[in-house]
C-alpha cells in the first residue's frame, strides 16, 4: 500500500475502448474523419502494446493532447483483447499486427527489430514513422542463485516471447558471454505469463519488462542481465506527413507531462501486473520516455546487418522501403 490507499488501475477516461472483433476489419476510407460540430478530426486507430510502451498515447488521449490536434486517437482492442495472445499464434496472428495488416488500426509499437521484421513479413503497405518514445529494459530475471552473470547462463533456458524485444535483447546480453551457439531461448507467452512461469518454478529465467522488474525484484528475484532498446512506430501509408507531424508533437507534449510526474500516470503500467504492484513501487531505473525521433539509415544499418547475421531477416530491404524519409 502506498501512502495509505490502493490506487486501482483504469483505462484512460477520455479513450474509446472497443473490442476487437474481425468485424472491425475494413478500409480506413470508412472512418477516415469524425464530424463534431464544424470540426473535422481525423481518426487514428491504436492497436495495444504492453502499457509501458503505450504510456505517451495513453497520456496523450487522457489529457487531450491529440483532440487539441484535431486528431481523434483512440486504441481498436482493448489490453484484455491483448491478453488472450498465445505462444502458438504466429507472429502476423498477435492482435496488434493483424489489426494493423486487416485494416482495424493505423499505427502501432513493436521492438525496433521488429517492426523491421514486421514490414517485411506483411501485406499492408506501411512504414517506420519514428522511434518511440519509450526506452525501456528489458532484464533477465530468477530466483536461481546459480544464475548471477550473464556468463552463468550457458546453455541455460530463457524464455522470451519470440521476435520481441524480450528475444532480441537476451541474444544482444549473451552473445558476447557465451557465444551464440549456447543461448538457449525458449519461446513463451506475454510477460505476464512468463513472469507467472518464472514465479511457480515452471521457468528458471525469463526476459521481461517493467512493471514485471519491479514485481520480481520486490518478490526476491534479482537481475542477470538487462538492457535498453528503443522501438519503432509502424504507420499506415493512409496518414499524411501532416497526420503524422500532428500526431507525434501531441505525443512529444505527453511525454513532457509524464516526465513532469511520472507517477500520476504510473498506474497505467503497474495496471498490467494486475494489482500486485502498487504504482508508487514502480521503480523509475527501467523505463524512460523522450521524444520520438527519426531512425535515420545510419542506425537503421546496424540494426540491419545484425539482423542479417543472425539469420533473422533475409537482408533484401533498404532504409528508404521501410521508414519514413
């Protein structure tokens, strides 16, 4: 308990949560603009991340900031709708990408890698607008004192989530530990299932992200390995560069406000360990957030050419198919 009284997560007041259905698949043509009076607003569909990514569109539809823009944003599934993804779905299966391939969402965030790996796979015409504007951690988690260094973790399982930045980021901690060869990934669920796996035994390490580093090391796990990423912004061909412009400055202006007060929007996130977490013991070492920027060809490459070598892409894209100029 924090000061006294629990402080119960919600959703953002001023959000429209609907539920994703397969109905909801159709042509943005059908819903491109929403008339309120003599003000036109352009609609711009989310589809849900993990909240720790989500936090700046949260923020940003709560206080007002997109409407202030004349964009009407809102998220087309809920994080329950999110919730029901599963190991065995492919990657294009998950709610946020078959949202964006089926037409159901305009934009969403995903590791930077993969949103690389994500254009490729897909039919949807589509791009990388911008990094995200949440850096966050991932960390190798358990509760195995034999498992201290990345160097312990030799031939060790970790589960991860797979082609997420949970699985890219736990070859990047032990590549140069152990060597390729001897990283052991094991897929698995959203990170609140491998947290749970972790927590009954079931696993002896997992990747995960806030708020489950905070829950963990507040339960007695500790830390192996952790390491920051940013992410990219997939956005339809549809939205203009001015859309964009309008969407991403009220995005930058939600991030200021979370950096003003990052606690008064940190049930958001401590929301999705489901009321294990108090909002003040989210812990503020894991994740920051700062304005999106460009991803410009020079980082763009390196991402690339270590996608390459380690088998994950074919290597036939350039930065100027796949990111916005």
């Amino acid at each position: 308990m924090c000061g006294g009284m629990r402080i119960f997560p919600s959703l953002p007041r001023r959000g429209k949560i609907r539920p994703y259905s397969s109905k909801n698949c159709r042509s943005r043509s059908d819903r491109d603009i929403l008339r309120i009076g003599r003000a036109v607003m352009t609609v711009v569909k989310i589809a849900p991340n993990n909240p720790v990514f989500d936090l700046p569109v949260i923020v940003g539809i709560e206080e007002g900031l997109f409407a202030g823009a004349g964009l009407d944003v809102s998220f087309s599934a809920s994080y329950a709708d999110r919730e029901k993804d599963s190991v065995e779905k492919p990657v294009l299966g998950r709610l946020k990408e078959e949202l964006f391939e089926c037409g159901s969402a305009d934009s969403y965030n995903v590791c930077e890698w993969a949103s690389i790996d994500r254009l490729e796979r897909g039919k949807r015409s589509g791009k990388v607008a911008a990094l995200r504007a949440a850096i966050a951690a991932q960390a190798i988690l358990t509760f195995d004192e034999r498992l201290q260094t990345p160097r312990d973790m030799f031939d060790i399982p970790v589960v991860v989530q797979e082609l997420t930045g949970s699985h890219y980021t736990t070859i990047q901690m032990l590549e140069s530990a152990i060597g390729r060869e001897h990283i052991n990934i094991r897929p698995g669920g959203l990170p609140q299932k491998r947290w749970e796996g972790l927590k009954s035994g079931a696993y002896r390490a997992v990747a995960v992200m806030e708020p489950f580093i905070s829950l963990g090391l507040m339960e007695g796990a500790h830390i192996i390995a952790a390491s920051f990423y940013r992410g990219g912004e997939v956005v339809a061909a549809e939205l203009t560069p001015e859309q964009r412009k309008a969407y991403y400055d009220a995005e930058n202006r939600a991030v200021d406000l979370i950096n003003a007060d990052f606690y008064k929007y940190a049930h958001h996130v401590a929301a999705h360990a489901k009321g294990a977490l108090e909002p003040c013991e989210l812990l503020r070492a894991f994740v920051r957030y700062k304005h999106v920027d460009y991803y410009d060809e020079t980082l763009f490459n390196r991402a690339y050419d270590w996608m390459k070598a380690q088998g994950l892409t074919d290597g036939q894209s350039q930065h100027a198919a796949l990111i916005v100029g």
